[in-house]
C-alpha cells in the first residue's frame, strides 16, 4: 500500500489537531486520479501541497463508514479556507454510480458517509451526477477512464442546425437520424423510401468517418512530450469519442441494412460496393 505523501500527512495532521475526523482506513493517495475529495492547493503551515490527492481505502471500508467528519466551525475558519478548498456544500466528486450521504447530528459537525462497500486500494468517490469527460477536464481539470457518461455533440444544417448528444452504444442516436433522413428525404410529404436511408445511411457514414479522421492523436509518441496528468486526460477523451463514433458507424451499417431488405422486399436487389 503506497503510504501518504508528506504534505498530505501534514495536512491531515493539522485538520485532525483542529478537530475534524478521518477514518483510520482512509488515506491520501497521489497518481491514481486528478479527481480530488479536498482539493489542497495553497500553502499549509509554510508547506508548498500541490493538488492531485485522491482519498482511498487503506482496509476494505464496509457500507455506511463515515469517511470524513469536519466541525463547522473548522470549515468557515479563515485557515481552512485559505489552505485547503473543503466543499462542504459542493461535495459531489466523480462517478454517477457511487452514493454517498450526510450524517446528520445535533452537533455542529458534517460527516461524508459511504453508501458503498469499498475494498483496500479502492478511490473513495462520490456522486456527482452524469457527467461526460468534455466536462469533467475543461470544468475540474480531470477524466474517466471508460466513462459511461461520455457524449459527443453532433449538429446537421449548419449555423442554425439543432445539437444532438449522443452517448455511448449509440444512446440518443436516434433523434440525429430523424434529422439527417428529413434532409435528404427526396419527398418531405411521404414517408421515407429505402433510397432515402440509403442516401440518410451514406451521408451519415461519411461524416462519421470525417470526425474519426479528425480525432486528436492518442500515439505513444505524442504523449510522452505531456505531463502523465495531460496525457491521461487525452487518452480518456479520445477513447470516449472514438468509441461513440464508431457505435454511431455501426448504428449507421444497421440503418443500410434495414433499407437494402425493405428494397429486397419491393423486389430490388442492392449490392453496395465498398
């Protein structure tokens, strides 16, 4: 198990002396995620603390363990605020699948519990709703490795098109494919033919196609000149977007599968080349 950091064994030090509480299976950890539970920033005690900390488990934590307790009175003190950012009010780190909560008590005090089992070596994270890796580095300067809430925002039309969000194994797809087939459908006032999604399946593929070109280079070489935190976040950020474009490429293959059966079913045979 790595051991914490000095600066952040100082810190943790001078929060407990203060009167605010970690569990003794909790521990600072640097280099598994940028994503922070105290995001420590500034000087403590003439200590440069750099951020980057993530709190993890040093035994397994079982269902309902109070992680973090800080006093009130602590958290509103000009030391702590100027030391370490304590969001006590903003508390909602990371990963939309994990729960955590607040115990309340009648003493002046706020304590972080978990509502999942954790195991030793495992980041202690908390809800902070669906967010996609777009936001997550450009809002709090972190990614997800394999985020489930990663999206990509596609627009047809031009200036005034529409946005469309689309996740994952495609989810939301649908919505740009009504857009793209109205565009091209060669009778607005009828419903659209086989050669319409032919045309919509084409035209859509070819933008996908455009945009998988167009991705930022994820090779070895080019992130050896990053620092491991940037390259990281690239890596994360390309493999989201590279995974959603290429469900979108399979979603478009299906849509060209379904017109060349329901041209079979009029009694014409399409035989498409690659």
């Amino acid at each position: 198990m790595t051991l914490e950091p000095p600066t952040a064994h100082s810190f943790r030090k001078w929060f407990t002396g203060e009167g605010g509480d970690f569990h003794p299976n909790a521990l600072f950890s640097e280099g598994i995620k940028i994503a922070l539970l105290f995001e420590i920033s500034l000087t403590l005690r003439a200590i440069k603390v750099p951020s980057g900390y993530s709190i993890i488990a040093r035994e397994d934590l079982p269902i309902d363990t109070a992680v973090v307790k800080c006093p009130f009175d602590l958290a509103i003190t000009e030391e702590l605020a100027q030391r370490c950012l304590l969001k006590l009010t903003d508390l909602k780190v990371l990963v939309s699948s994990k729960r955590w909560g607040d115990l309340a008590s009648e003493t002046p005090s706020i304590s972080l519990v978990l509502h999942n089992a954790s195991s030793k070596g495992e980041e202690l994270v908390n809800n902070y709703g669906a967010k996609p890796n777009s936001e997550l580095i450009l809002g709090y300067g972190f990614s997800l490795s394999q985020n489930p809430d990663d999206t990509i925002v596609l627009k047809i039309g031009g200036i005034d098109g529409k946005k469309w969000e689309v996740g994952r194994s495609a989810r939301g797809a649908d919505g740009l494919w009504d857009e793209i087939l109205h565009s091209v459908q060669q009778d607005p006032e009828s419903p659209p033919n086989y050669e319409d999604q032919l045309d919509a399946s084409g035209a859509l593929l070819d933008m996908l196609h455009g945009l998988l070109d167009r991705l930022p280079s994820d090779r070895e070489g080019r992130r050896a000149e990053m620092r491991q935190e940037v390259a990281l976040m690239l890596h994360d950020y390309v493999e989201g977007q590279r995974d959603i474009l290429q469900s979108l490429v399979d979603f478009a293959h299906e849509q060209e599968k379904l017109a060349i059966e329901a041209a079979r079913a009029e009694g014409v045979e399409i035989v498409l080349e690659d």
